[in-house]
C-alpha cells in the first residue's frame, strides 16, 4: 500500500493534501482527488464520496476500474453518476455554456456501488452532514479523524472565498453542532489544512460567524425591498466576491438559500411585483 505522498495522522488513518483532501483508512480513500495514479497504487478496496461534486470524486472512477467498490449518500448518487445533473440543476435545468460552471461541478461520472445509510465498516461511521448539499456525509474513524468534506470550511477558506457554496445554512449550523458534539481528535476538511484537537471548536465557531453575518447582512440588504438578482447582487458587493460567470452561478444558489431561511424564519417575506420575485425584510 504505497502511501509515500500521504501524510499520517495516526497509526492507521492519513490523508493526501491537494486542491481536495483525500482521507486514507485502512484500504478505505474518501473523497479521491486528481492524482489517479497515488490513489489506484495504494491498493484501496473502497471510495467513499462524502457527495456528489465532481471536485471529490474526479478520479473515483478510475480507482473503480482497478477494482475498489465506490459507496455514497444515496441522495448524492445520481449526481456522481452523471454529473450532468447537477450542472443543469444549477440552471433550472437548461444547458450552460462551459465558462458558466465552475471546474469543480465537472468530471467523469463513477457508477455507485452502494449507499452509506447501508454500510458497515468496521472503524469507519458514516456521518449524515447536510447543508452543503442535500445528502452530503461525512466519515468518523475509530482513531478520532473526521473527514468532513465540505461541511466545515476553515478559516483559511474563508479568507479567499467569502460566500462557500451551501444550498441550506440552516443545515449547516446543524451540522457543525454534530461535528462539535462528536469531538474529534483531528478534523480532515475537503479543503484546507487539517484541525487538530482545541482548534476544532475554533473553526466550528468561524464558520457559524461567518454564517450569521452573511444572514444579517442580507437582512440589512432586505431593509429595501430587492429583487432575487438585485439581492444577489448587493451581497456579492458586500463580500466582494469577483465577477465571473462560474462564480455568479455558484452565488446565485448560495444566496437563494440564505433568502429561503430568513423567508423561513419570519424574517423576510416574498412577493410578485411586474412578474419579478421580490424580498423585504420584515
């Protein structure tokens, strides 16, 4: 089991760092990057894919073809068979022009050969994490590493992309009270360094600032009414996200899901006005 660019954390658990991190357990890979050739050489039996962009599972397929068995979130499957799917779901299901979707969303699809609601593996738990996505779940060994996919974004993450792609911050919150909760001895997130021990609560606690200072900014926003398109378009002003196509596509989900659970909360309201969806504080 070659594991010469991965770096151990335990005995038994390690992780290959990249553009995504790769977690490594006994014959077990999470969330497979770009270098094919490390991941087929270590001999793994299994990939798991915390959920279905094609950033953790751009080379899970070729692993598949040299014999490991691939397992996801069963509300995650489709969209890592085809990733298609998910890109036309972007778009309310018509077809983007390529400088519209971002590089992550696109891969080659990998056939799933099972579900993590159903697997069992000794040393290994599987941990529903949504917000991010859906179906996303995360990966607990019995050596205290976390590996969170996207659930978690540290604070480095946020310094260079202010507005990480969620489709349900109400989720998320949820989801860092459970990885709060378990308390880990290493956290693995899909993107970053790895958190040890103390450093865990610390970066649970900026990610949930973050969070609540996107919500109130918006709400400052919704003190005028705005339509859909002018409140994207003032809270990606506020963050100072760049202007490009791909990056307005992924903020035009994350923002939609801001808006949805302050419209949840009693926070705002929604209304038609000259055939334009409308928001406004409350």
């Amino acid at each position: 089991m070659p594991l010469a660019d991965a770096r151990r954390l335990t005995e038994k658990t390690a992780y290959f760092p990249g553009i995504t991190n790769t977690g490594w357990h006994e014959e077990v890979l999470v969330d497979p990057g770009i270098d094919e050739a490390a991941y087929v050489a270590t001999g793994a039996t299994t990939v798991v894919v915390t959920h279905g962009h094609a950033d953790h599972f751009s080379t899970a397929a070729a692993i598949r073809r040299a014999g490991a068995r691939v397992v996801a979130p069963r509300e995650e499957a489709t969209l890592i068979e085809n990733p298609e799917v998910n890109i036309r779901g972007m778009f309310s299901w018509a077809k983007p022009s390529d400088e519209m979707v971002t590089k992550l969303f696109r891969g080659e699809g990998c056939p799933v050969d099972g579900y993590l609601d159903e697997w069992r593996r000794p040393g290994l738990q599987a941990v529903p994490l949504a917000g991010h996505t859906l179906g996303h779940t995360g990966v607990m060994t019995d050596d205290g590493v976390f590996f969170t996919g996207d659930a978690l974004y540290v604070t480095a993450l946020w310094e260079r992309h202010p507005l990480p792609y969620c489709i349900d911050p109400t989720l998320v919150r949820v989801s860092l009270d459970l990885i709060g909760r378990l308390g880990p001895d290493w956290i693995v997130p899909g993107h970053g360094d790895p958190v040890e021990g103390a450093a865990v609560a610390t970066q649970i606690a900026h990610h949930r600032d973050r969070i609540d200072a996107i919500s109130a900014a918006l709400l400052d926003i919704l003190r005028v009414p705005h339509t859909t398109e002018e409140a994207i378009a003032a809270l990606c002003e506020h963050l100072q996200i760049a202007q490009n196509p791909a990056q307005y596509w992924l903020a035009v989900t994350t923002v939609k899901g801001f808006l949805s659970e302050l419209l949840q909360q009693g926070c705002a309201e929604f209304f038609i006005d000259a055939h334009r969806g409308c928001w406004q504080a409350l």
